[in-house]
C-alpha cells in the first residue's frame, strides 16, 4: 500500500506534484539541493491552497495540514522511507540519470520511480537503474494542481503490474490517466509541440502579429490559451528542447524547430520566467 510519496525537485511541478499528493492525503517528502528552493516551493503551496480557502472550497486547518503533511528535505537520503518516487527535476537527461542512480541505491527495492519528465525517453532513464521493470512516466501538466491529465508512459520493461499500481496513485491524486506508450514526445508534446513551433513560424514569416495568431486559437478554437502565450507559459527553452527531441527522435525535418524560437532562446527571453518571450511581462 502507497502512503508515502517522495518527490525530487521543488520547481513549477515538484510543488504541484507534492500539493495534489498532500491534498489526497499522502505524507509527501519533497527534496531539493537548497532550503530557500524548498521554502519558495512550500509558500507557493501555501499561495495556490489560498485560493481555495478563499473561495470557500478548503479550509484554514485543511490547508495547514496539507502543508503539514509536506516534509522538505535536502537529503536525498530520506528517499528510503517512501513508497513511491516521483521525479521532477530540470529536463536534462544527465542530471535525472544521476539522480534516478542514487534514488535506485536509495529506496527499497519495491519502491516503483516515476519521472515526470515531458519528453525523455523512459526507456533510456530506466535503463540507468536496477530496477526498469518498475520504472515509469508519470507526466503531470502544468498547473499541477488544476490540470486533470496524467499520461502515464510505459518504458520497454516497465511491467504491468508497475502500471497498474501508477494508474491507481494518479487516480487517487484526483487525476486521469492515458496510457502511453514510450515514444519521442509521448502524445502531449508530440500533438502540442509542433502547433507552438507553427505558431512561431507563422510570426517569422509576419503572417500576423502574436496576439492575432494566439486569438485564432482562442477565439476560433476555444483553446483557453493562444499557442505563443502558452509556450511563454511553458517556457520558451522547455519548448526549443522538447522541438530538438522529437527531431532527433524522428529524424524528421517536419519537427525542425523555428529559427526564431532558438533566436529568442539564445536571447534569454524564456517566456513568463524571464519577464519576456514572445511577449513582455
Ligand atoms: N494553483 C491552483 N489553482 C490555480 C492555479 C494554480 N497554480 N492557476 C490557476 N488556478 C485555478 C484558479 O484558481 C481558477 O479556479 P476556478 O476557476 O475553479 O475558480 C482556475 O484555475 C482558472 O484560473 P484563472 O481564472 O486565474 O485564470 P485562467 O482562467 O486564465 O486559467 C489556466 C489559467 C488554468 C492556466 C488556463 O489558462 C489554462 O488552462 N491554460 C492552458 C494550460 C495548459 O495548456 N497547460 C498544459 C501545458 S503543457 C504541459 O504542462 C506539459 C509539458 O510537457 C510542456
């Protein structure tokens, strides 16, 4: 039985992972390099919670003890008391091998790891560990908590019974799974990716302005978002590498990404998390 889940990395999706397990009543170990990433990662928590307190949907003690059920941790260690292990850390293939090495050495031998990884091959990152038959993609969409998809992602040895179990947990976390079968860009980013690409090439190629093209897709498609303001959102660098993936997975030149994304991504305009990307903040 699952009671306790270990999430590695405290960013936009570690603390939403960490906020939706809390929420679902799982005691939740939340690791990161730094207490002052840990403490932005717990007020931010505290900040999404508010809003439903504020609209009567949580209360005050729920919420604390939501936070309360979330223990920061900067030593990986503590990985050994957990159930579960869901990854979360900066898309770089070197860094999540080197950590899902230590959490393997960590963790019981039972403990299934999941990475929320938005386009590395599962295959590949579970192929570093001792255990590939209980490895799995668990991709949650941002924002975390208000985003109902998980796709599950099934490595080449991940094993039935370590989907099954996955599909369980995200389903106790309040979410829908698919089933996905490991594949550059799965099904979200395979479908998502290449649309933001178009858009970008239809601003550098001045067929319209960027709030003309991302009111195309709002107002013509019911998209809740245009496809610029998105990767803004999502940032523009996650989308450049996400581009680069599935036109090296593929070997196609359809997924060649626009110049002009490299061109804003070389500028350090991220998106929303840099103050500029394809629009200003
Ligand atoms: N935490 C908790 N709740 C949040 C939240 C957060 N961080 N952000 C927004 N919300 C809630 C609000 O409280 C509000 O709730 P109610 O309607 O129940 O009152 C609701 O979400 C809508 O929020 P807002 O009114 O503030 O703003 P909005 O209507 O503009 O919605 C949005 C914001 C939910 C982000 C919406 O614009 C949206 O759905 N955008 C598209 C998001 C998307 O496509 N995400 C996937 C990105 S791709 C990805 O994640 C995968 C990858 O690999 C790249």
């Amino acid at each position: 039985m699952i009671s306790k889940i270990g999430v590695i990395g405290s960013g936009t999706m570690g603390n939403g992972i960490a906020q939706v397990a809390s929420r679902a009543g799982f005691e939740v170990t939340l690791c990161d390099v730094s207490d002052a990433f840990l403490d932005k990662a717990l007020a931010t928590i505290g900040k999404s919670l508010q809003r439903d307190v504020e609209k009567d949907r949580l209360g005050e003690r729920e919420k604390r003890e939501i936070i309360e059920r979330i223990t920061p941790s900067v030593n990986l260690g503590d990985l050994a008391r957990v159930d579960f292990i869901i990854e979360a850390v900066t898309e770089e293939l070197l860094i999540k091998t080197e950590l899902f090495k230590q959490a393997d050495r960590i963790a019981e031998p039972g403990v299934i790891l999941a990475s929320n990884t938005s386009s590395i091959s599962i295959t590949k990152l579970a192929s570093a560990t001792s255990r590939p038959d209980r490895f799995i993609g668990m991709h949650f969409m941002n924002p975390v908590p208000v985003m109902k998809l998980v796709e599950i992602i099934r490595g080449a040895a991940t094993s039935d019974e370590t989907f099954a179990i996955t599909r369980d947990l995200a389903s106790k976390m309040g979410k829908t799974s698919v089933e996905v079968n490991d594949a550059p860009g799965f099904v979200s980013n395979r479908v998502l990716m290449p649309m933001i690409n178009e858009a970008a090439f239809a601003l550098y190629e001045g067929v319209a302005s960027p709030k003309d093209i991302d009111d195309v897709m709002k107002m013509g498609m019911n998209h809740p978002m245009g496809p610029l303001e998105l990767a803004d959102f999502i940032g523009l660098d996650v989308c450049l590498a996400i581009m680069n993936v599935l036109y090296d997975g593929f070997d196609d030149s359809k997924y060649r990404p626009c110049p002009l994304l490299k061109k804003y991504v070389d500028a350090g305009w991220l998106g929303r998390k840099s103050g500029r990307g394809f629009y200003q903040y």
